[in-house]
C-alpha cells in the first residue's frame, strides 16, 4: 500500500519568505513521488518529481524538493514566495513496480501576502 | 497535442437524473483516473484502468457509479441516479506507460445535484 502525508492545510507567508510544505510518504517498495500546483477553477499541473535519480529535484518557477529516505520525506522549497505562488499543492506517491495507482495527499493551501 | 480533455466543464441536473461524464486522454497514454474532488474529502480516486482494463475501483462510492473505457481514447463516468452528495469537481487523467512519468490532468467537471 502506500499514501503521503501533507503536515498542514493551509501555510501562510509572506511575499520574499522561505516556502516549505511538507510531505511524508509510505510506500512498500521504491517510490516515485510528484508534487503538482493547482489554481482555482483549474486542473492540476505538475510542479516536479522524484524518480530515483538524484535526491534533490528542480521544479517548474523556482521550487524543488529533496526525497530523503531516511525520514520518508519529500518536502517541497522555495527560496522566495511570490504572490502568484499562491494556490493548492499536493504531494502524490506511486509505487516502482506492477500497476500501481497515483495516491495523493489531502493538499495544502499556500497563501502569500505581500 | 490538446491535453485531457472533459467534458461537460459544468453540468448542473436535478436529483435522480442520470449524469455522464466524458474523458478523452492523451494520445498513446495507457493508464487513466478518475477523481473527485471535494473541500471535505480531498482528491479522492475513484477508479484507474490499465489498457482499458479497470484495475482499481476500490474508490467507486457505490453501485450508483459505474465507469467504462471501451477504448483507448474514450472514458466515461456515470452516475445513476445522481444525489446531492456527488456535487463536487470530476478529474480526468492521463499517464504513459512509464509509470515514472507524471500524470496529466485534464480541467475537471464541475458538477452540481440540486
């Protein structure tokens, strides 16, 4: 089985802060993780994944998140929040073998202010 | 290539109507998902195919729904009949083979029972 785990519904920053949401996966074998952005009234879209190449990953608009299997994470990080980086983010899990679904987090809200 | 496409964007019935929802992948894509997504519940997945195959419709509420793949290009969510509780955002997604790749997501239904 597997699942992620998303710490907070909602995280507040303001414009130029530190950007950090956290999440936790648990997956029985090797997993690939994602984390995808969604706008109001819009799809989802993704932001950056993790593939079992290297460990740190660079995203679309300046994010990137770092898989340490030690501590099943996979947080997502940006230097400095912009007001367009305002909007939902999920973190999503498939497992490396056989047919395996995509399982997602609940999703956190990002809201910048400026 | 156009992305996912669903339809309708929108789609407002009465309760007890019967309601179909439409998905069309992406080209060569061979896996696809159906989810809701509510403000309570999260981005829950409701069914997954493999080849047109349904895999995984553990997340099937009830017999109300039912979801089919005839085709490689063409899928469709029913729900017979409708009730207020199905009121939510219906995604559509695509993935490759490679389940490393990430799956693209279409824009969603929006509907609602009244």
């Amino acid at each position: 089985a597997q699942s992620v785990t998303q710490l907070g519904s909602h995280v507040s920053v303001s414009e130029g802060a530190l950007v950090l949401l956290r999440c936790n996966y648990s997956s029985s074998v090797p997993p690939y993780l994602f984390w995808y952005v969604q706008y109001p009234n819009q799809g989802l879209q993704l932001l950056l994944k993790y593939t079992s190449a290297a460990t740190l990953v660079k995203g679309i608009n300046g994010f990137e998140a770092e898989f340490k299997k030690s501590e099943t994470s996979f947080h997502l990080t940006k230097p400095s929040a912009h007001m367009s980086d305002a909007a939902e983010y999920f973190c999503a899990v498939t497992m490396n073998s056989g047919y395996s679904t995509l399982t997602f987090g609940k999703g956190t809200m990002l809201l910048v202010s400026p | 290539d156009a992305g996912v496409i669903q339809s309708p964007r929108h789609e407002v019935t009465e309760m007890g109507q019967e309601v179909t929802l439409r998905c069309k992948p992406i080209s060569g894509h061979n896996s696809l998902f159906w989810y809701r997504q509510t403000m309570m519940r999260g981005l829950e997945l409701l069914i997954y195919f493999n080849n047109n195959v349904p895999i995984d419709d553990s997340g099937m509420p009830e017999d109300r729904f039912s979801a089919k793949m005839p085709n490689a290009s063409f899928s469709t969510l029913k729900i017979q009949p409708s009730e207020p509780r199905d009121s939510a955002v219906y995604f559509c997604a695509s993935r490759p083979t490679d389940i490393g790749l990430e799956a693209f997501f279409g824009q969603g239904t929006r509907l609602t029972v009244v």
